[in-house]
C-alpha cells in the first residue's frame, strides 16, 4: 500500500454494490477501454510520470488502472466491491488495490500526488471525495475524472438508450447530467475543470452491444424476466436499424476528460 492505511467506513450505493458484484466478470469483457489520446491528455494535465504517485477510484476492474500504470507512476487501485477488487487483482497483480470507497480510501495523508476516477465520480458523494482528495494529496494535489459517453446523436443509440432509462430509476445517478459538477462550484482550493473530448468507437458483436446495458447496475439486477424483457426490446432497436444488423457493430463512444489541480 502506499503509506499507512486510515480507513472510515462509508457506505457504497446498494445499487453499485450489487449490480456490479454480480456483473464483475461480464463487465471485464463487455465494457469498452480508452483511447491512448485520453490517456496522454490526462497524463500530461496531472503529470503522471515514474516517481509519481496515482489513485484510481471507483477502480472496477482496472479498465482504467492499467492505462495508468503504462505512464510509469506507481499506482493504487481503491475498489469497494469484492468481486471488482478480486477480478482487478487477477489481471493486474502488480498494482496494489485496497478495499476504499472514494470519501474513505484508506490511504494515509499526503499518500499521493494525483487522484483519478474513470467512469466512477457520478457514484460518489462530490463534497466528502473532495474532502478526501484533499487529505491523501499533497500541497501539488491533481484530481482528474474521465468517462465513455455514448453519442446519443446517432439514431440507434439514441432508441438504445431509451431502453435504458425506462427501466432506471430516479435514485441511479448518471453523469450525463452534470450534477457530479456541483461539487466543484464554489470549491475553494481547486482550480476550474478543463476538459477534452476524445472520440472512442469501440467495435464489438451484437453480445458486446446488449452486455452494455445488462452489466449495468441497474439492469444486472432486476429479476430474471425483468432482464429478459430488457433484452428483447434492446435486440428489437438492434433489428430495426441497418447500422446494427450485422455482425459486428460499432459503438460510438466520446471519452470526456476533466481535470483540476490543488492551488
């Protein structure tokens, strides 16, 4: 572990803890990495480079953590959920992952120089991470936060993801809309959040394109004919586009990254 571990138990949301411990090993296979652009972007914005010293929140399966780990700084996975945390160890043994939720890592003071959460800030309680972030960074302290967004414009995606939120409910949080930034407004200590936007079409099979939903939190756990009813109407906007009738098809994917610095 990187410093003296200090842990508070905080409660993760219910729904990420089930949805993602029952989905941990489709979520590995299904979800779609990050461009290297992304990556380099957010290396050079938090200067992540050997000798530094990087958390990755919200780490899941470490889709994000071995990017990190290809610019050299020594890295620290933090992910609450058992199976996650277990399936992450398998494939990156040489990063070290602690069992932490965002407003309580574990980690000691000033453990490291830089924080990143991919795909994970929308689950956290902004303020505590923040208050946290602050304690296990140093004076210097970089905080960057990256997620694959669909480009709901294309037709397809946009009947797809329709799917998705009539059986979301409203307790789910998402970071399409923007409430993850109301953390940050008002926030002294934090310079303002600066971004890039890097395309990512991810290219799978039609099982790669229905797993997106179905490993989700949400949908991962509904009941067995709950899950089924989902996949038919998802294989029915799938038979009604000439886009998705094939038998490999394209996600468009846009990888946004934010970052901000201690000041």
């Amino acid at each position: 572990m990187i410093g003296d571990a200090r842990f508070d138990t905080v409660a993760i949301h219910h729904a990420a803890q089930a949805g993602y411990h029952l989905a941990a090993e489709a979520y590995e296979r299904v979800r779609p990495s990050y461009p290297t652009r992304a990556l380099a972007v957010l290396a050079d914005a938090l200067d992540l480079k050997p000798g530094q010293r990087v958390a990755d929140l919200g780490a899941g399966t470490g889709k994000f953590t071995r990017l990190l780990a290809l610019t050299g700084a020594q890295v620290v996975a933090v992910e609450p959920v058992a199976a996650m945390r277990s399936r992450l160890t398998e494939l990156l043994p040489q990063v070290t992952a602690v069992d932490g939720v965002a407003e309580a890592t574990g980690l000691a003071d000033g453990a490291v120089d830089a924080v990143v959460a991919a795909q994970a800030w929308h689950w956290f309680d902004g303020p505590a991470a923040l208050s946290e972030i602050e304690r296990v960074t140093g004076p210097d302290g970089r905080l960057g936060l990256v997620w694959n967004t669909l480009d709901v414009t294309v037709p397809w995606v946009a009947a797809y993801s329709r799917v998705y939120q009539e059986w979301r409910t409203s307790e789910l949080p998402v970071h399409t809309d923007g409430s993850w930034r109301t953390a940050f407004e008002g926030r002294s200590g934090w310079s303002k959040l600066a971004s890039a936007h890097v395309p990512n079409p991810y290219l799978t099979d039609r099982d790669g394109v229905l797993g997106q939903a179905l490993t989700s939190s949400r949908i991962s756990t509904l009941d067995e004919d709950s899950r089924e009813q989902v996949r038919a109407e998802l294989v029915a906007v799938l038979d009604r586009f000439p886009d998705t009738r094939g038998e490999r098809i394209e996600i468009p994917y846009v990888t946004d990254v934010y970052w901000t610095a201690k000041r």
